[in-house]
C-alpha cells in the first residue's frame, strides 16, 4: 500500500484567522494527504500532544496575531522534550522576513507567507518527504 | 525489538509508531500484533456510530472524562473517510475530544478510511487490539455510519452505540439504513432540538416490534452531548450491557465470533491483497472496456480475471 | 423605466449588433472577484423591472437606495476613521494623538488578542500575544491611559471588540465619568456582533445563547442610558476576509442584522427603540462595480424588512448605515507599494456606494502592523478622494447605470435566496450549529485560492509581473517584547493596590446577574468602576455560560 503522508494543520494562539489554515488543509488533502486538523485556540501543548498521539509526519502552524515568535519556537522545544525525531515542522501567517531566519534556527524547517500558492507546499511537504524516505 | 519494548513499557510514542506501522500494512506491524497478542483481551471496548455530524465525537469526550473520572484509561480511534477522488482526508475529530489533551492516560488516534483497495476491517480492528495491548481500560472506536465501515467495527467491539439526531428523519429510515441490527445502545443525541421525543417513541415501537427472540433488549437513550446532559445514564446503559455480557457465558461467545470475524477478515485481506496484484488491475481495465463493448458479460469478465491472462 | 414596446425594440437592436462581432469568449472566463458571472453589455433590457419610485426612490427616503441621507456628502463628509492600536495603552493613546493632528475625524481602536479573547495579559494564554494585533487593555487603568488628553464628549470612538464588548463599553463609560463626561454624551460604536464570530472571525467565547443575552442587555441599557452610542455594528467585513464572495457577505450579514432585530423584539424591546443605533460594517474589496451594487442593495434590503417584516416606523430604524473597510485580504505581500492603488479603487467603490465612514489600509498590512508613513498615505488616499476627485459632489452618481442597477437587484435577489435558505434550516443559529455558514465561506475561499493557482484569476504581483529578486524597501513597525513584561508588571502592581474587597463583591454581585436574568450592564460598570480587570470579568462568564468550542466545519 502506497504510504499517505501525514500532516498536524494547528492554529495555536489566539486568533481566529483560519481561512489560510482551512486553505492549506483542503489543499494538502486534494493532493492525497491525510490532513488532521485541530481547530483554532489551541495551546502549544495541545498541538503537541496531538502530534505525538497521531504520529504525524508534518506539523503546520498558522499563527496571524503576531505571537508566532514566542509559539513557534515553544512548540518545537515542546516536540523536543517529548522525544519526536524526524517529523517535518512549517510555519503560515504574517510573518516578517526578519524573523524567517530565528525561526530557522529554532527548528522551524519553512516559513510560507501569505500570497504562496498552495501547491508551493504541497510540493515542499512532497520533496521533504521523499528525501526522508531515501535516508 | 527496540520498538516492542517501548510499547510494552508504556511509551505512548511507540504506541503512536506501532499504529502507523500496523496501519500501512508494515511487516514490522504485524510482528508487532503478534508479539502483544497475548495481552489483549482485557480493554472494555465500545464502538460509536451514527450519521456525520449526530455529535459522536462530543459524546465520545464525554466518555473519555466519565472513564477518567472513574480512574480508567482511555483510547480512542476515530475513523473518518478517505475522499475516492484524491485518496486524502479530512480528520477533525479530535477537535471535539479536547478536553483531556493533557491527561497522559487518554490517547486518540484519527484514521482515514484509505482505498476501497485497503479494507478498513482489518485496520481499524489491528488498532483497537493495540490499544488494548497497550494497556488501555476502555477502548473506544468512532466511525461514521454511512458507507459499510461502521458494520466493520461491530465484530471488533462489545458494544455498539449507534448515534442519531431528530434531523435523521423517522425511525423507518434508520432501520432501512441496517442501523438496528447493529445497535446494542440508541442514542437519540442533540435532544435540545425539536422531535428527539418522537424519534425515540419511533425507534422503541420499532424495536419492541422485532420478532426476535432476545434478552437483550436496546434502550433508547436521550443525549445533550454539548452539555452533558444524559451522559449518567449512557454510561449506566453501557455498564449494563456490560453486566448482560458477562452472564451465561455471553462474553466467551463474543469472543470466538470476534476472533472468528478477525480471522475472515484477515482471510479476506489476504486474498484480496494477493489477487488484485498480479496484473489484474491492468486486466481489469481492459476486459471493462469489453463489457462496455458489449463483447462480454460482466459474469464473464469475473471469471476471466480468475484464469490467468 | 422604459416601457415594453421599447425594450422589445432595444433587444432586437442588440441582437442584431451582437451578431456582427467577434468572438470573444476565449478571453474569459468574465466573471466577478465573487465568481458571478459579469454582461458584456447592458442595456434597458437588463432593467426593465426596476421601477424608479419603488426601488431607487430619493436619498434619505425610502427604499434608501440613493443614500442613507438626504443631503449626503453636502451635508456631512464621510467620517475618516483609521483603526489602530498595537502596544500599550500609551502606544496607541500617542498614534491616537497622531492621527488626530494628521485631520482625521474618529478613533477607532484595535485591540490585542488576549483582550479581544477575554485573557488578562499575565495569564498563559497570553504568552507572545500581549500588545501585538491590537492594544493590551486589562482594566479601567489602562483604558484611562488609551485617552489620555482625549475629551470623550468630543470625539466618536469605534472599538473593534465583540464577545467582551459590554465590559469594554463599561470601561468606556467609566473613562467618561472621570473626565466628567456622563454617558448620554458618549458617543461611538463597539463592533459587538458575535454571530460573525462564530462565522467568520472566529473569535468567540461563550456560546450562542448567553452571547445573544448580553446584547440584548447592551441594546436595553444603551436605549435608556447611552442613547448616541451604536450599539451594534453588523459586520460583513470579517465574513469577506474570511473568503466569502460579496454575495455571501451581503446576505449572512443583513441575516445577522435581522437576528439581533428578532433578539431584541423577543426581549420585549420596542424595535424603533434600538433598532436607530444599529449600524452596518462592510468590506470593500475590488471588484468595482459588485462592490457599489453591494452597498445600495444592503440599503434597499435593510428598508424593505425593517418596514414590512418587523413593522419599524422611524426613518432611522429603516436607514442602513455603514462603515466600510477596505480588503485587507485583497493586498498581497509582493510588491506592497501597489496596495496604495488596490486600496485607493476600494476606497473610490465605497464612497460612490455611500458610507458614511471608511478605514483604507496601510499597504504594509499583509507584513507587520502598519508604519506611520503607511498609514498616512492610507488617510491621504481618502482625503484626495474627497478633495480632488469631485465623485462625492453627486449623490449615488452611479444610479441608473444599466450594470449598477441590474447588479444592485440580483443581489438583492440572491440574497433573498439565501434569507429564504436560512429561513428553512431554522434561522442563523440553527444554520450556524449545523455549519451552513461556514462551509459556504471556506468553499468560497477555497474556489478563490484555486483560481489564483490556476491563473483563472490574475493578481498582479502574484502570480503575474511577478518580481523574482524583488527586495522589500519598507520600514516595518515593530512591537518591543518589553511591551508584554511591561504590561504584567503594571497589572501585577494593579492587583496589589486596588480595594480587592470591593472587587470581589462586584464580581459575585456579576456572578448572580449572570445567573439570573437582571440586566448585566451595571454589574459590568460596577466591576470597571473598582478596576476588576477585564479577565476576572470573564472569568465569571465562563464560569456561569460556559465556553464555545471550535465546530470544525470545513
Ligand atoms: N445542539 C446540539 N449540538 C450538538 C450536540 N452534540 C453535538 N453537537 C454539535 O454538532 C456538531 C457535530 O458534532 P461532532 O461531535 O463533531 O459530530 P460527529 O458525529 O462526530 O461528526 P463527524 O465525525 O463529522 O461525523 C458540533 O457542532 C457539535 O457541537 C447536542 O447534543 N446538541
Ligand atoms: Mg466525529
């Protein structure tokens, strides 16, 4: 059987903004992937234990308030703790160019802006996933 | 094995691995099942179903926190399907089972129907065996009762909930729809809405009206999931049910049909597996283009594809 | 307008010319930014139920189709507002003062998400979030320092705040009564319209029945205490951000409008007695003319139902008034310079539709919060529009145009299909609890994106004259991290100095109100008056109401 890719679509935060969140997730299921949505407001422990518990192969957040410097990183050093290796983590919203690099370093592997088409990260989440699997 | 031994010594990143492994068919996931196999068998395991949308996965949470309040640990699969056209799909069903996201001892996993191909029988059935391997008290199994998945869950489980809402239309439909056979427990859930007295009158007239012979007679039960409203009573229905299992040797009953289920639904597998590799996908194909052709019958064309091309 | 001899006339006429052109049908598909489709040509033929006194009738009179008022913008100028609002209160209190001098003519306020989500700043939730869409405000301290050398009887304040709209009011008027100012002369608007929330925007707290039960309490003290103040500014803007189509956003906005109505009636309210200070909030997004036809049908719908189905008499329960902002969702990050142009056409369409007050973006919007110089060009835009165009020295200079009219009466029509759809799936709650409008909105905007991607749809910048190496060349406005230490430092102090006794016998006297069925509003003023902070406040709700919950659909 063909193996499906896997993909946590999370909103942490306080924002409600989820048409770029509902977007993406539509877009990455239409490209055959399992989308495992879960919901708006949630905290980064939450989406962390989500991704544990579904095993997911990517992780995407969407943050557009603002907080994502203080969120993203903390969900990544959350990931850490818990002991999960390998897993793929993206990053959505108004963000700043100056901050794509700090989030970087912290483990975010991508940061998409607004305006980039779907496809974009479909194909990024494809290539990302077949280079692992030759490893 | 590394991974054997993390599942055993409860770490739930190996439970989460392991039901990857088991889900896409892994040799190692099947050696997995077979190394635990021995420690299954202790979880109470419940399975819910019921139209989209009738608030399963609300109730489901307030299963989780009834359990937990009664120092059970808890997991959950939660099937939802898979798209025929893109073979991608939507899991939101965790969404509604948040209310114990922190809690260590509740673990929820959402599974995509996946291909016609595939058979979730075997799938979801291998998931539930895990988590009660790994150790879980109540094993509870969500899908959605429109396709055939929700009569797959039924051999695998000890009780079946089936979910509907006043909007399911009448009480004829639901028997129409085959739910009643299955329903070991009615639920008529969003009972704030208009008609849920009427939907449960229907459905009891309809179930006193069976022939059957039975001792076990499904109780229709009202639910606000939201609230909570009704949820004592779900559970002292399913403590029942439970009770009525555990006498004159109902439960080793249960047991042989379930390991009898699973060992035809692995057959099954197995030779669906095997017979649409070789080829016959491509040969099917063609001899659809036969039939259309009006060249052959589709009987025809079936037993074409069992001689060799 | 034109009888049927001539139609019939004009229709062969056109006929005839069609047929001796080109075709031309390749180029398209022509349709709006809503996916409606759009006439090559109009003619009498595409107007010809429209019957002038019935339908268009004169500005400031029924069906209010020419304009909300008689005189227009002879009489008055739309109101220049720019929403704003980032950092601490003394942040935004400074940029308030700024645009001020700069000539414009409201305030309007953002807040940030802990306070639009009803967290005080030092609570975890807050975390990264305290001062960054909007401005923290935590207690009557904070909100004393928003208006700081700002005479409340002297300006009109909008304050974009919805689930903890009441106690933001509550602080509003407690600020008015330390300047001295009582409340009958406050004057202003809070967005307070929660049933987009949990459309659109998504930022809810409690469910649905007790949410409705706060603004019927807000509609009932208003009436009888803050009778300048809107109470209610029915918001279409967010359902269009969200990715509907104008469409969409006409009708569940005017359905929204019409549930508070019915709220209101069913609270025993006196419909021409709260139905005067309930205004309209939309968005002005690009397509030029389905944006002007927007606006005039909302004018004509809001009439129509106003008078026939809720029986209102007073001109002003029937007149819809409007605030409009422009898309934000229509400015892109590339090349941020050309959503000055984007922003001046959307600002151009609202003016000729008749709002009586406008935000225009910053073009940095799509980036950070916006720059001064940003958003000076964002106020300048509409100061030349008023100065230098001539199009406001005209009511509705557009009426009678063939496409305006016939676009102004199909969506009226569409929108009546969809009354008549909301209608059979029990009314707007009963629709939201079943997803209606949120799968209609996520479907719009999924269709919208796979346009781009497709190129059906050309955004210049985008995904056409596209910039490769393009170097962005624009000051970003940037938020101190210190603003959040700051801000949990103050209200640490805060809890310490205040009489906590007398902040604890409000909330409880709150916590009865709520549990009962007495009106909320003194209680909320109460609690503000004695610094109980914005959190502590919500707590209680969320204790007594219980709290709304994602319902996922897509
Ligand atoms: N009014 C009311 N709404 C309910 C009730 N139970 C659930 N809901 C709402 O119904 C919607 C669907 O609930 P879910 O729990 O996701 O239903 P589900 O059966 O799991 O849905 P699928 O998994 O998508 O088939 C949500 O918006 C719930 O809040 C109830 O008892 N009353
Ligand atoms: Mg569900």
């Amino acid at each position: 059987m063909d193996r499906k890719i896997r993909v946590l679509v999370a909103k942490p935060g306080l924002d409600g903004h989820d048409r770029g969140a509902k977007v993406v997730a539509s877009a990455l299921r239409d490209a055959g992937m399992e989308v495992i949505y879960t919901g708006l407001h949630q905290t980064p422990e939450g989406i962390v234990e989500a991704a544990v518990q579904e095993d997911v192969d990517v992780v995407g957040l969407s943050v557009l308030s603002g907080a994502h410097m203080t969120l993203f990183p903390r969900i990544v050093e959350l990931l850490r703790e818990a002991g999960v290796e390998g897993m793929l983590i993206i990053g959505g919203g108004i963000i700043p160019a100056d901050d794509h690099e700090f989030l970087r370093e912290k483990g975010v592997e991508k940061v998409f802006t607004p305006g980039a088409p779907t496809s974009e990260i479909v194909d990024y989440i494809r290539s990302w996933f077949e280079k692992r699997k030759t490893v | 094995m590394d991974l054997i031994k993390r599942f055993r010594k409860g770490d739930r990143l190996a439970l989460a691995r392991a039901i990857t492994l088991v889900e896409n068919g892994m040799q190692e996931g099947r050696d997995l099942l077979d190394a635990v196999h021995p420690q299954t068998g202790k979880a109470r395991r419940i399975g819910i179903t019921g139209p989209p949308g009738a608030g399963k996965s609300t109730l489901v949470d307030g299963l989780i926190q009834s359990y937990r309040k009664a120092g059970q640990s808890v997991g959950v699969v939660a099937v939802d399907p898979t798209s025929p056209f893109t073979g991608g799909a939507l899991l939101g069903d965790r969404i509604r089972m948040q209310s114990r996201w922190a809690d260590r001892r509740v673990f929820v996993r959402s599974m995509a129907t996946r291909g016609s191909w595939g058979g979730l029988a075997a799938a979801a059935a291998d998931v539930i065996e895990l988590l009660d391997a790994f150790g879980k008290d109540v094993v509870i199994a969500e899908t959605v009762g429109v396709g055939q998945s929700e009569f797959d869950v039924v051999d695998a489980v000890h009780t079946t909930i089936v979910v509907i809402v006043p909007e399911s239309g009448d009480s004829i439909q639901v028997m129409k729809a085959g739910l009643m056979e299955i329903a070991d427990i009615f639920v008529v859930n969003k009972a704030d809405r208009e008609g849920a007295g009427d939907m449960e009158t229907g459905l009891g007239a309809m179930l006193d009206m069976r022939d059957r012979e039975e001792d076990w007679r499904p109780p229709v039960l009202q639910t606000v999931a939201t609230s909570g409203e009704g949820m004592p009573t779900l559970i002292d229905a399913l403590a029942q049910h439970r009770e009525y299992l555990a006498k004159e040797s109902r439960i080793e009953e249960w047991e042989r049909k379930a390991v009898r289920a699973r060992i035809v639904s692995l057959v099954h597998e197995e030779l669906r597996a095997g017979f649409w590799k070789q080829g016959r996908q491509a040969r099917l194909e063609q001899l659809v283009g036969e039939v259309l052709a009006r060249e052959r019958t589709p009987g025809d064309a079936a037993q074409a594809l069992f001689s060799p091309a | 307008m034109f009888d049927s001899e001539e139609i019939k006339r004009i229709s062969g006429q056109k006929k005839r010319w069609q047929k001796d052109l080109p075709d031309c049908s390749a180029a398209g598909p022509f349709e709006t930014v809503s996916g409606a489709p759009v006439e090559f040509l109009c003619t009498p033929e595409d107007v010809r139920e429209l019957d002038y006194t019935r339908d268009l009738g004169f500005p400031g009179m029924y069906p209010y189709t020419r304009g909300a008022y008689g005189t227009m913008y002879r009489g008055r100028q739309w109101t220049m507002r720019q929403f704003s609002g980032f950092g601490s209160a003394a942040d935004t209190n400074r940029r308030f003062h700024f645009l001020l001098e700069k000539g414009q003519t409201g305030l309007s306020t953002a807040f940030d998400m802990p306070t639009i989500m009803g967290f005080d700043s030092d609570h975890a939730r807050s975390l990264g979030e305290v001062g960054k869409c909007g401005v923290a405000i935590d207690s009557l301290e904070d909100m004393e320092t928003l208006f700081r050398g700002i005479p409340l009887d002297r300006v009109s304040t909008s304050m974009t705040i919805n689930a903890p709209a009441a106690i933001l009011l509550a602080l509003y008027i407690a600020v008015g009564e330390k300047q001295g100012v009582p409340s009958a002369r406050l004057q202003g608007t809070i967005q307070n319209d929660i049933l987009k929330e949990y459309m659109a925007q998504k930022s809810w707290i409690f469910p649905p029945g007790p949410s409705m039960r706060i603004i019927t309490d807000i509609l009932a003290f208003c009436t009888e205490h803050v009778p300048k103040w809107n109470t209610i500014s029915i918001s279409g803007y967010h359902i269009r951000e969200a990715g509907s189509t104008a469409l969409q956003e006409l009708a569940f906005t005017l359905a929204d409008g019409f549930a508070y109505v019915e709220a209101g009636i069913a609270a025993g309210l006196d419909v021409d007695d709260f139905a005067p200070r309930l205004s309209h909030f939309f968005n002005a997004h690009l397509d030029f003319f389905e944006e002007i036809a927007k606006y005039r049908a909302a004018r004509r719908i809001w009439a129509r139902h106003m008078k026939e189905k809720y029986g209102a008499k007073k001109p002003e329960s029937l007149r819809l008034r409007f605030h409009t902002q422009t898309a934000g969702c229509s400015l892109t990050a590339q090349q941020p310079e050309n959503n000055i142009v984007r922003t001046a056409f959307e600002a151009l369409s609202a003016v000729l539709g008749g709002t009586q007050s406008l935000h225009t973006n910053s073009m940095d919007e799509t980036l950070a919060l916006p720059s001064e110089k940003a958003v000076t060009i964002a106020l300048r835009t509409q100061q030349i529009i008023a100065s230098e165009t001539g199009v406001a020295n005209t009511v509705d200079p557009l009426a009678g145009s063939y496409l305006l009219e016939s676009l102004t009466s199909r969506l009226e029509q569409g929108a009546e299909e969809y009354f008549r759809k909301i209608e059979s799936l029990g009314g707007v709650i009963a629709a939201l609890e079943k997803g209606f409008f949120q799968t209609e909105i996520s479907r719009a905007a999924y269709r919208y994106q796979l346009a781009i991607e497709k190129k059906a749809r050309i955004v210049v910048g985008v995904n056409e004259y596209v910039q490769p190496d393009e170097n962005l060349d624009i000051d970003l406005l940037e938020i101190d991290r210190c603003v959040e230490e700051d801000q949990v430092k103050r209200l640490k102090v805060l809890r310490e100095r205040r009489d906590n006794g007398a902040v604890g016998q409000s909330l409880e006297a709150l916590r009865s109100a709520a549990g009962g069925s007495d009106n909320m509003m003194p209680r909320f003023l109460d609690c503000a008056r004695c610094y109980a902070t914005e959190g502590e406040i919500i707590d209680v709700l969320r204790e007594e109401f219980g709290e709304y919950k994602d319902p996922k659909f897509f």
